[in-house]
C-alpha cells in the first residue's frame, strides 16, 4: 500500500511551542495545559488535512453584495481510539464541526516474553462509507492498536480517502502501518521521533499521554 507523510515541525510554526509544553516535565504536571496543547495541535493538523479535501463554491450574501466562497463539499468523518484521543478529537472537532464521530476502544498489553498483544473493546462506528475518513490518535509508538482499530473499523465500509492525524510518531509506528493497512493512506504527523525503547514506548517521547490526561490506572 502507498503511504504519504506530513510532519508538521518539518519547518517552523508556533505548533512546536505547544510541543515544548507538551514534552517538559513540569509543564506535564498543570493537566488542564497539556489537554489544551493537545486540542490546539489537533486545530492545527485539521487545518493541514483541510487543505487536500474537495470543496465547491457557493454564493454567500453580505449587506453589501454577494460573496463567491469555496466550502466543504461534504465533512469527513472523524474517529478517534479512547482514552488519550478524546481532546485531540476536539481539536478537529472545532476545526470540521459538522463531522460525525465514531469511536473505539483498544488496550495494549505485554507478555512474559515482551510482546506487545492488543485486546479490541468499545465499538461506535459511524457510517463512513465513500467519505473522506480521519482517523486520530496523539501517539504512534509500535503502530499495533492504531492498526487493529483501523482495520477493526474497515470492515464496516471502505472511505472515499484514509488519513490518520498523529500528535507525536516513531518511524517505527508508521513502517508498520504500511505493511498492515489494506489501502493507500497519508499520515498527518505532528512531531516524528527518533525510535522506540524496548517497553515500545516513544523515545523522546512525553510519556504516557492518557495518564497526563487523566490520570493513571489500575492495570
């Protein structure tokens, strides 16, 4: 399958100012700030994705003539993994307020001999048939829940286009998304890292980005 990426630090943007605050140690600790930064970064990317979508022009009138805009064709539909993608979702919710949303749930778990198994759970799936779909998510690491999601949510119908918007991303995560995805997708990525360590968690990273949000939890 063909993969496109967008990394948005690639050239300089105030998005890397909510990155800094995102990463830092103690800014980590004020939660309300780091799901704020998440939200804005979201705004950002939705931005970046409008960009490529299909639009058509419509007459608008102000109080003093008539305007010529090119708006939306139709909405895409947006779905996110919880927990860590619920404020990363309304950053694109803002940003495409007319889209439907869907929803599913994932976990990731590590056996005796470290590999990493993924268990499916909550399902919402919003009809997404021959429409443009996005699918976010702030963390790429090995790439196996985004995929098991992705692919858990195709077979309900196949998108007129697949866009997956990323926060943070190792090239690890998204090799593996190439190789098991069953269509051509692009990768909006805000931030690509240098690998992962050997638990497959991000290096550098943030840390673990649902316990920042929301605190921990019981294994």
């Amino acid at each position: 399958m063909q993969q496109a990426i967008f990394v948005l630090n690639n050239e300089n943007s105030i998005a890397n100012q909510f990155f800094a605050e995102l990463r830092h140690r103690e800014t980590q600790q004020h939660r309300m700030q780091f799901r704020r930064n998440l939200v804005k970064l979201g705004g950002i990317l939705a931005y970046e994705i409008s960009k490529c979508l299909d639009y058509q022009s419509i007459n608008v009138e102000t109080v003093l003539g008539i305007s010529s805009v090119n708006v939306l064709q139709h909405p895409p539909v947006l779905f996110t993994i919880i927990r860590a993608g619920l404020p990363f979702l309304e950053g694109f919710q803002e940003c495409f307020n007319q889209s439907d949303c869907g929803f599913v749930g994932a976990s990731r778990s590590e056996g005796k001999t470290h590999e990493i198994s993924i268990t499916m759970g909550y399902q919402a799936i919003a009809p997404f048939e021959g429409k443009d779909l996005i699918i976010v998510d702030p963390m790429l690491a090995t790439g196996k829940s985004l995929a098991a999601c992705t692919n858990a949510i195709l077979e309900y119908g196949t998108p007129k286009s697949l866009h997956f918007a990323i926060a943070i991303a190792s090239p690890e995560g998204a090799a593996f998304l190439k190789e098991s995805l069953p269509m051509d997708h692009q990768l909006w990525i805000g931030a690509m890292d240098d690998g992962l360590n050997q638990k497959g968690y991000i290096v550098p990273g943030l840390g673990d980005a649902g316990d920042l949000l929301f605190g921990g939890k019981i294994e």
